[in-house]
C-alpha cells in the first residue's frame, strides 16, 4: 500500500506543503512558512525547465509538515 502512495505522492510535492503551512491554523506553522516563503524569494533563480517529481514520503509523519525532508 505504501508503494503506491508513494507513486502518487505529487500531492507532497514540496510546494505544496509549503502553501499548506502558511494556511495553517497554528500562527506559529503560518510564521514559519512565511518565513520560508520570503527565503524562497530572495534566492537566485535558476533558468531551467523544473521537473515535477514526487518526493520521498516519511511514512513515520505525525504532521504534514513532517512528510518530506
């Protein structure tokens, strides 16, 4: 079973956990993904084409937060 999720583990991409946590009820997790955010930003941009890749899933998650690393 977790062979599969994991297949279908786009869900987890790291965007969208990282727009998850700024939709967060915790205003600590909202913080913290802001402030990802805004780290996001600031860095150097890369000019290439990005490939959609499901990430390694952490099984072992208490918090969403936690599935990838």
């Amino acid at each position: 079973m977790n062979d599969v999720i994991q297949h279908n583990g786009f869900f987890a991409h790291p965007e969208n956990l990282l727009m998850a946590t700024v939709t967060d009820l915790s205003p600590v997790i909202r913080t913290l993904g802001w402030r990802r955010v805004k780290k996001a930003q600031s860095m150097e941009r890369k000019q290439d084409i990005r490939h959609f890749v499901a990430p390694q899933l952490n099984f072992e998650a208490a918090a969403y937060r936690e599935m990838i690393h």
